[in-house]
C-alpha cells in the first residue's frame, strides 16, 4: 500500500491524539468522514496502523501497577475470559 500525503496526515494525528474522532481527523486532514474511516481501516488492514495504546502513570498505579499491565496484555486473553 502507497501512503500519500492525506494518509500522512491521518497517521499525524492519531499519533498526537489516538482517541480523536473520525470526525475530528476528517475535519484536520480536509476529507469527509467516511473517506477518513476508509482510509484508517485500509491502514489497520495493511498493518501501518497496528493498534492503539495506552501508557500508564505507573507511580500513580503503585503496587496495582502489575495487575493492570498483565491485564493488557494480549497473550493473557485466555486468562481474563475466564
């Protein structure tokens, strides 16, 4: 896949504010939503985007701070469901 300088945009922003809205991202990249959502979802398929995270205050977790990492992390999905 060939990124062009709309998509660069695209990945500007999300990297500055993951939770900004397909509105919002639309609205600063000078396209329509459903163009915007198209074009994240073309990005996440062809693994540019591949995936969205958190960072946590782990002085503000304190002792908690491991039980919160070992929830996020993927390979302990089998854990958490049960």
């Amino acid at each position: 896949m060939k990124v062009d300088e709309i998509d660069v945009k695209i990945l500007e922003l999300i990297n500055e504010n993951p939770k900004m809205s397909y509105r919002k991202i639309a609205k600063h990249a000078n396209i329509t939503t459903p163009t915007a959502i198209q074009r994240i979802l073309k990005m996440e398929k062809n693994k540019i985007i591949m995936g969205y995270h958190a960072i946590l205050n782990s002085k503000l977790l304190s002792i908690y701070k491991d039980i919160y990492i070992l929830k996020f992390l993927p390979e302990n999905n089998k854990l958490l469901q049960k």
